[in-house]
C-alpha cells in the first residue's frame, strides 16, 4: 500500500521521534482523506476546491501537490475564514434565531465568553449584564440545560424591548456584512463555476454561514462540502449539499466513540492567527487577524515540513491512485486502523506529549488549554454517563470540567486508566447513538 511505504520511507529519513509521529500517524491519514476529495470531486463535477483555514491549511497544502502530479483540471484555493468572522455578518440575516448560534455549549462557556461570540465590546457586554441581572453568574461556568435557560430569558427579554442585546448584534453585524461580501466575491465564490468547499467538519456550521450570506446578494446560490467527519448538520440546510469521509451524523457509531475531533484540529492546522474580520484597503479585501497567535505554531511549522517530505516520496513511488478510472479508493480503512488506537487509547507519551498543545473549541478562540485538561478521578467520574445527566439535569449543584481530549487526560492522571477509558467510550458511544438517531429522523441527512 503506497500509504504505508511512504510512511516508512519518510521514518527512515527523520531523526526527531514527534517527526516520525507525524510521518507514520497523521501525513497518511492526512493523504487518505485529500485522496477521497479529488476523487468525489472529479467524478462529481466539481472545477473548484476551497480549503478553509486554519483546519484544512495541511489539506490544501497535500491536495496542491497530488493534483498536480495527477495532472487533475481542479483550481485549488485557500479561503480565509473562521466561525467567529462569518457568524458575526450572518447574525442580522437570522434575526432573533442568531442566539441559537450564540447560546451553544461547549469547554468551561460562561455567559461572558457567549457574549463574547456576538462581537459585543466590554462596554456593551456590561450593559446586557445590568439589563438582564445576570451580574452574579456572569462568569460561572454554565451546562448546557443552563445555557439554554439564559438564551430563551434573554430571548423573551429583547423581544418585549428590555434588552438591548439583540439591536447591538444586529448593528454590528450588519456593519461587517459588505466587507465580507467583497472578500466572498474577490474569491470567486460569486462566479458561475461548480465549486465545493473542504474542511474537517463537525456541524457544517462554516459552509452555511457562507451560503446564508451568499443568498442574500445571490438568491438560489448552492454550497457543496466535502468533510473529514460530521456529527450532526444545520437545521437549515436549503442550499447546502454535505458528504463526509470517516463518517456522516447517521451510523458509524464505533467510529465516532473512538475519535476526537479536539485532537484532530490540534494536529492539523494552520500556524497562523484566525480571522477575525475583512477589511478593504487599496481596493482589495484583505482578512483581519487576530492579535492573538496560534500558540502551536511551532510544531504546525514543523509538521508541514513533515506532511511535504511524506507527500513527495508518495508521489516519486509511483504508486499514487489515479481519479480517472471510475472506481472509487476504499474509505478510510487505514485512518480508522490508526485513529482507533491513538484518538482512543493513548500511551503514556501520546496523552503528554499530545494532550499539552493548546486548544480553544469557542469561536472567539479565547481561553486556550492544555488539550488533555488536568483533572482530577472526581472530575473525570463526573463525565460518566449517570454522574453528567444529574448535574446537566440539576439534580447536583456540581459544574461539569470538560476536557477537549478525554483519553488523554485520563491516560494522564493515572488511576483506574482502563476502567475510566472504558466509562470515556461508553459515554460517547451514547452520545454518538443519540446524534445518530436524531440523523434518521430526518430523511435529509
């Protein structure tokens, strides 16, 4: 398999031993993956791939090299974007249903940090504070049930005309919207070519908040995605085509109760800052940056190296698929061989060397932390299934202390690792099954 030969190839030439990590676990992986885009873009038409930063960077950065050593007719971009710079445009189009955006759950939110993902200046996030008298648990870190508690109050509160939340999102997003639109249209998402955009995944969320604002210059416009793996998709999906690689929201249950998406956009990413706006200078649309840098940046410079090397002896082994033929390369066989164990099942080295890169899941790209959080045998027997309905439920005044990659903090606190492994998977195999019954209920998933 050219996979593995590359794979061993490439160990041979490196020396450090995260290097040869790379080389063996995630640039094959890696290829895998880009290898299923081209192929279902080829055989479905497509003339365009748009790899969106920062998760697809090493994606975009493979897929350049393979489609041209296959002489593929396929414009290959990078479109700079981020939850964080198209959500903010969008929220004015969605009107009040822009808080189902903003009051989401995710690591240690508070009503800070969801007041935050509006945009909103300290100023007017305190403003909101005062007007809905929630000063007290300003910064309390909040469950989901909790959350949603707030955004129908605080909902209820702008609609009868006591806050003011709502008109400052609106303001704001509203202001932002033409610039985002030049960006869009600078890049050719406006052009009459069938185009698909690429990403990790998840939700799905990003490519419907680009054809959300699309349709609103552009009625009737439609949006392929090609993805690495999706949970669940949007609600409202009109115009919006979704395929995935390692598994879709309906099935593949095992799969997703052996992976971490967390862990996944640690390893592959860009090491740049993240969008955070567009702004038009010298009549060009240029993306804002953050002030903040990727704080794993090193180690994404070094890996892209890496993920180069790989690809070039892939390449000169002469053994590369080849789109042209009509059957299709067998789906991520190897990945799920390799994800299984390391997403899973961590050794020793893994959860510490791994689990200490930085990690922020909120749109803001605040509050970063060690991937595999510290915690505590209390904290992590507060995941398990029963203990994590009671508290989400009420029934116990504990807060819940995630952490973006479970494994590696348990492997990383000791204890009962196998056990604690055991209730990891067993609490994300409901989850899993939970989202995939929920897929089935809709025959448009």
């Amino acid at each position: 398999m050219a996979h593995y030969a590359a794979a061993r190839l490439a160990v041979e030439m490196l020396d450090d031993y995260d290097d040869k990590m790379y080389a063996a676990v995630f640039a094959p992986t890696l290829t895998e993956y880009v290898i299923w885009v081209l192929d279902r873009a080829v055989h479905s038409g497509i003339k365009r791939l748009y790899f969106l930063s920062r998760d697809a960077y090493p994606m975009y950065v493979a897929t350049q090299a393979l489609a041209e050593a296959e002489g593929l007719d396929l414009d290959i971009r990078y479109l700079r974007v981020s939850r964080y710079a198209l959500r903010i445009p969008e929220y004015h189009l969605l009107k009040d249903e822009c808080l189902d955006r903003i009051f989401i759950s995710g690591i240690d939110v508070s009503l800070n940090t969801i007041l935050k993902r509006a945009g909103l200046t300290y100023d007017q996030i305190c403003q909101v504070v005062q007007e809905t008298g929630t000063g007290d648990i300003l910064d309390d870190v909040l469950n989901r049930t909790q959350i949603l508690r707030l955004r129908d109050d605080i909902r209820e509160k702008c609609l009868r005309g006591k806050c003011s939340l709502l008109d400052m999102i609106y303001e704001k997003s509203a202001e932002a919207f033409g610039d985002t639109v030049g960006y869009l249209r600078q890049e050719g998402l406006l052009d009459d070519i069938k185009y698909a955009v690429v990403d990790s995944g998840w939700v799905g969320s990003i490519q419907k908040s680009i054809q959300n604002i699309l349709a609103a210059i552009k009625p009737g416009i439609e949006v392929s995605g090609y993805y690495f793996g999706l949970y669940e998709l949007p609600a409202d999906r009109a115009g919006c085509s979704y395929e995935a690689f390692y598994f879709m929201p309906k099935g593949a249950i095992s799969r997703k109760a052996r992976f971490s998406n967390c862990m996944y956009e640690v390893i592959y990413s860009e090491p740049k800052p993240m969008v955070v706006g567009y702004a038009h200078e010298d009549d060009r649309y240029i993306p804002v940056l953050s002030d903040t840098d990727n704080p794993n940046s090193e180690y994404l410079i070094r890996n892209e190296e890496v993920l180069r090397m790989f690809i070039r002896i892939y390449i000169e082994d002469k053994k590369i698929f080849s789109v042209h033929t009509k059957k299709s390369p067998k789906k991520a066989l190897l990945t799920s061989k390799i994800y299984r164990k390391f997403m899973s099942a961590p050794g020793e080295w893994e959860a510490e060397h791994y689990g200490r890169r930085l990690f922020s899941d909120d749109i803001s790209d605040e509050k970063m932390k060690p991937a595999a959080n510290d915690l505590s045998q209390d904290e992590i027997k507060d995941l398990g299934v029963i203990s994590k309905l009671a508290i989400t439920a009420g029934l116990s005044d504990k807060a819940i202390h995630e952490s973006a990659w479970i494994e590696g903090s348990i492997v990383n606190a000791k204890g009962p690792v196998r056990r604690n492994l055991f209730r990891a998977r067993i609490a994300k195999y409901l989850t899993a099954l939970r989202q995939s019954m929920k897929a089935g209920r809709n025959r448009d998933v």
